[in-house]
C-alpha cells in the first residue's frame, strides 16, 4: 500500500533584499550569504505576508517532505557544513558564490527580534555588498574639504557631483568601509569620511 508522505518543518532567518513584485517571489540572504528566492504559500495570512518586504529581518518556515533516507542526507550534509567550517575564509567566500539560489515556499512568517535582525542586517550587508551601514539620526555636517559625492560606498563608484569645502550636508549612516551616507539631491549618495 502507498505510504503517507510525512513533512517536517524547516526554518531560516534571513534578510529580505529585493521584492519582484511581478513574479511575487522575493530575494533573502543569511548571514552566511546563502541566497533564497521565496514564494509565500496561498496559506500565509495578509499579516504574515505583510512582513515579507525588503530590508525585513524575518524568521521563515516551509514543511519538506520527509523521505527514508532523510536521515542519511543530514547526516551527509552536517559532513560537509563541518568541513566547510574548517577552510580558510578564501575558501568560504569562494564556496558560495558556487551556491545557487534554494528556491522556497514559505508556509509561515515572523518578525525577528529588533537585535537578532539588527545583527542579521550587517552580517547579510557585509557579505552581499562588501560592508555595512551603521544608520545614524539625521545629522548637520560641514564638509571639511572639497570631496566628490559618489552613488556607493567606494572611489570605483559613478561620481553624482562634489560637495564644496564648509558645505553642509546631512549625514544618514557610517559604512564598515568608512564612508557617510548622506542626503543628496532627494536622494542618497556617499561621500568619503
């Protein structure tokens, strides 16, 4: 006779990145930067699903099917995670940019913790843009010098405009790489600390 599938529920934290409202998935990282592409279940409530927006922090759930050699297959892949924790960082951060995309139907959301999503925010950030932003209260600053406003944290950046030596600006974030975030014309720009 047929058996019954059995499913188990498996859940991720992760920082949702970018929503494709056209194809209704959306992009997350977790903070080892292993990409997913999520897809809400038609079962989620109108709550949940308001929480799948980007730059959210969120605990995610799906049910997998659980087959005899499940047990084998974790086993294996605990192998591996083991063996991946023992290379150099190099190595770590070549391993996965080989790892496509796990493609995922979330079947239950929730929001993290404001600390468990800050520090999930700036691991994600580090790994999927080379640093991270330490947002600040909005801030009056006085450039000290003439300095060029770029559209990211970098000199290799498209270069927006400059800013004049005293002109005052106001200061939105730090980035890790030690550049301010600012306000630029209705916009935001950086500029080198």
């Amino acid at each position: 006779a047929p058996v019954e599938p059995t499913y188990e529920t498996v859940s991720y934290e992760v920082s949702i990145t970018e929503v494709d409202e056209e194809a209704g998935t959306y992009k997350a990282y977790d903070a080892n930067g292993q990409e997913y592409i999520l897809t809400a279940a038609d079962t989620l409530s109108d709550d949940e699903k308001a929480l799948l927006t980007a730059g959210a922090n969120v605990k995610i759930s799906t049910e997998v099917e659980v087959t005899e050699d499940a047990a084998e297959e974790t086993t294996e892949a605990e192998a591996t995670e083991e063996e991946a924790a023992e290379t150099d960082t190099q190595g770590e951060a070549d391993e996965q940019e080989k790892l496509a995309p796990i493609e995922i139907t979330v079947t239950a959301v929730e929001a993290l913790g404001e600390t468990e999503g800050y520090e999930l925010n700036q691991k994600v950030q580090e790994l999927t843009l080379g640093y991270s932003i330490e947002d600040m209260a909005d801030t009056q600053m006085y450039a000290k010098s003439s300095v060029n406003v770029r559209k990211g944290p970098s000199a290799d950046d498209e270069k927006l405009g400059s800013l004049s030596t005293a002109q005052e600006v106001t200061v939105t974030g730090l980035t890790s790489s030690n550049w301010y975030r600012i306000s630029y014309n209705d916009g935001t720009a950086y500029v080198s600390a």
